[in-house]
C-alpha cells in the first residue's frame, strides 16, 4: 500500500492495467526527472542483453556462476549509465524481472547439452514472473517513453538533500547493483541445473510440483492482492472523484481479501516466488552439491528484504493514514507470524514507531 499519490503525471492511456501503477502511487517526479524516449529505453535494455552474451561468449573464467555474477553487474552498470544519461533511476525499473532471464538463458545456451525439463519449466517461472508485471503494472518505457521515478527514488533525494554526486553514488551501490544482486542470489541455486542440461539431470518428481504450485500461486496471489487494492481505492475515493483517480490520495487502509492477512501481501507473495526457485533447486540436485546455506539463502534474504521494504512503506502510512498504528497492531507486516514478534520487528525497523 502506498498512500501519498503522484504530483506530476504522464498519462500513456486510459486501459484499466495501464493505469494501475498510478493510481496505487508509485511513481512521481522531482525537478531533476529527466525524460527518457521509448527508444532509448529499448536500446538500453538490447545492451544490457548484449552485454550478458558477451560475458558468456568471451568469459573471463571457467567458472559459470562467476561468470553470470560478471554478467549481471555488467547489465546492471550499462543500465546505469543510461539513468545517469538521462537523470531517471527507474529505466532500471523492469532490470529486476529482465536480467534473471538473460542470464538464466546464458547458463542454458552455455551448458553442456540441451536443456532439461527441469530448466525450460525453471525459465518458464522466470518467463511468467516478468509477464505478469508487464502485463499488470505496464512500464512506459517500452511505450511512450518516462516521465516518471520510483517515489523510493524521490524519498532518497530528498533525504540526502538532492540529486547530486551523491544520489548518483547511492543509486549505481544501492538501487542498482543492490537488487541485481539480490536477484542473483535468489537465481544462482539453478546454476548448475542449466549449466549441467540434460545429461544425468534426475527426472522431474514430486518436489518439482511444489516447487512450480508455490511460484505459480506465489504469482496469482500478488494479482489477487493488487487487484483487491486497486478496488478498494476506487471504492474509497471520494464522489467525483473517479476521473482524478490517479492523482487522488486515498487516507484510508484497505484491509479486505489478502490485505486482512497481512499489511503487505503483495511483498509476502513476491519473496514465496523465491521460496519456489529455491525448492526447484534442490529438486535438481539429488547430489547435494549446491550447499544448503546456498540453496535457502537467496529466498530467506529475499524475505527479510521485503521485510525492511514493508517497513519503509509503513513508516510513509504513518505519516499520512490516520490509524495506520492500529492497523500495525492488528495486522502482521508480512507473514502471519505472531503480533507480538512482528511488533517487535516493527520498533527495530521503523523510525518512531512505539
């Protein structure tokens, strides 16, 4: 849930999934937002997958995950010249569902024999997660060009006190290369499932099914829960005000479907897609050669990510919904997990909260 909507917006549409993104808030402008054409969003993101295959048709080193580890901090810098270029963070918006699949693809087409089943329905996931945010929050970029930054961006400025040499060192460590490297964590336990391919990969069973219902669902309920907001914000919007739906403020808490079970299922959902990937990997390795602390590790830091990014997002509620600290009382920030730890949670990771 995001409270505070934009100032300044650029409207590409009036279709209901291009329109989401705006009405739940999440994007704004500051006077250093540059706009960026549709054509230089594609070029960027053509680089960034040419980088990827460069890493792995010249590769540095004989070991493949370093190689993908090369590839996607070489993606993810070429991504970053073009915000720097062009003084807009979010053209790395969709390098978090994109550069998994480059490399993903590089370890596939590198590997010693073709794909196993295990590895073309382990892409298939990663195909279908980046679909699913296409198709339901619509990137301008790929369109109409950006007029628009993550409001994570903005709330980072503005603390810092401006876009200057600091903003641009904090975005390349901490918007940039931060999340390509959590992804990476969170994709490197199939390394070896792509790499190896089909020869002596053990047949698909049941652990395999598990590992596919829990992304796939991990999917449909992050729609179902924005779909349940979206709703609620139309409700909840005060008479006439329908057409200024994208730059209405909504003060109220949507607490109906999945949002009664958590104030952040969507996050919930987005780190259980993890949990997923990780189940997959052990699914493929009967040897257990990837070690358990890596295999689990990816998906237990993605859950305490979006831990932390819950509580960012709580502490802007507090500041703009009147009886949002009841509602952290009542309602854990992520996983049914008992109130009392998740309070406890909430005073660590969230300023003045009591």
């Amino acid at each position: 849930q995001v409270p505070q909507q934009p100032r300044a917006l650029f409207h590409s549409g009036d279709a209901l999934s291009n329109r989401i993104a705006r009405i739940m808030g999440r994007e704004d402008t500051m006077a250093s937002t540059g706009f960026v054409p549709a054509r230089i969003c594609w070029i960027t993101y053509v680089l960034a997958a040419a980088s990827v295959a460069l890493c792995f048709t010249a590769p540095p080193c004989e070991d493949p995950w370093r190689v993908g580890l090369l590839a996607i901090c070489v993606a993810t810098c070429v991504v970053y010249v073009f915000s720097f270029a062009y003084s807009n963070t979010s053209i790395y918006d969709p390098a978090w569902c994109l550069l998994p699949i480059f490399v993903a693809v590089g370890w596939m087409l590198t590997a010693k024999s073709s794909p196993s089943p295990r590895g073309w329905y382990a892409l298939g996931l990663f195909v279908a997660w980046f679909l699913r945010y296409s198709l339901w929050w619509p990137w301008d970029g790929w369109t109409v060009g950006l007029r628009t930054e993550d409001w994570r961006y903005i709330d980072l400025a503005e603390k810092i006190g401006g876009v200057g040499r600091l903003y641009w060192l904090l975005s390349l460590t901490s918007l940039h290369l931060t999340p390509s490297l959590l992804v990476f964590f969170g994709l490197g336990p199939l390394q070896r499932l792509w790499t190896s391919g089909a020869s002596g990969a053990p047949p698909l069973g049941a652990l395999d099914a598990v590992a596919a219902a829990v992304s796939m669902a991990a999917m449909l309920a992050n729609g179902a829960a924005d779909t349940q907001l979206w709703r609620f914000r139309q409700r909840a919007a005060h008479p006439g005000a329908a057409q200024h739906l994208e730059t209405e403020h909504c003060a109220k808490t949507c607490r109906q479907g999945l949002w009664a079970y958590s104030r952040h299922p969507n996050y919930c959902c987005e780190a259980t897609f993890w949990l997923g990937i990780a189940i997959c990997a052990l699914a493929g390795d009967t040897e257990g050669a990837v070690p358990m602390r890596w295999a689990w590790g990816g998906s237990v830091v993605m859950f305490m990510f979006f831990r932390v990014s819950a509580s960012l997002m709580d502490a802007r509620s507090l500041k703009h919904r009147k009886g949002f600290a009841k509602v952290m009382q009542e309602v854990p920030a992520l996983l049914p997990v008992p109130m009392a730890l998740d309070r406890l949670l909430d005073k660590i990771l969230v300023p003045g909260y009591r």
